[in-house]
C-alpha cells in the first residue's frame, strides 16, 4: 500500500495513541514518542512496524504518540492512518482482515 498524502488518526488523550503518517522515501522512517517509553517502548515499536508490514507500507514517515495505549489501539490507529492516508473509503476497508 502506497502512501499517497498525510493523514492521522487517534488523539493525545489518556489510554489513546495519535499516529501521523506522510509519504516517505527509503523504507520506514519511525519517531515514537510515549508516556510508558521505558517499559514498553520496544513493543509499540514493534506493533507499528508489523503492522505498516502487514498493510504493505514499504515507505513512510511515521510518527506515534502514545498515552498508554494497549496494543490493539495502536494497530487500529495506524490501520486508520494508513488507510486515510490512501484515500481508500469505509466501502473499500478490508475491515478485520489486514491486520491480525
């Protein structure tokens, strides 16, 4: 999936995370910011970076504000991103699909 204007999704509230995603080039370029940097910083990493793989992002800029979100928000939010990010309607949404 190609990355085609900017987009973001989510919000800076408590238990929430705001994902911005813009066309990039030479793969994925990641800037992560959170509230539970410490103890569990590697794995929103990881969760974003599975995620943009299993949508078939190879290039973006992505930045990722979280506030304690749980893992599934943070799939959801890049997941909306991503999709806003490429014009795609709710019509033409693989909801439940692309990311597992």
């Amino acid at each position: 999936m190609e990355i085609l204007k900017p987009a973001m999704a989510g919000t800076l509230e408590s238990s929430d995370a705001q994902v911005m995603v813009e066309p990039g080039e030479d793969g994925i370029e990641l800037t992560l910011e959170s509230s539970v940097m410490n103890q569990y910083g590697r794995q929103i990493k990881a969760t974003v970076l599975e995620t943009l793989e299993r949508l078939g992002v190879e290039n973006a800029r992505v930045a990722v504000v979280d506030k304690g979100a749980l893992d599934c928000t943070i799939k959801a939010r890049v997941e909306c991103a991503v999709f806003r990010s490429c014009g795609k309607s709710s019509a033409d949404i693989p909801w439940g699909g692309a990311v597992r």
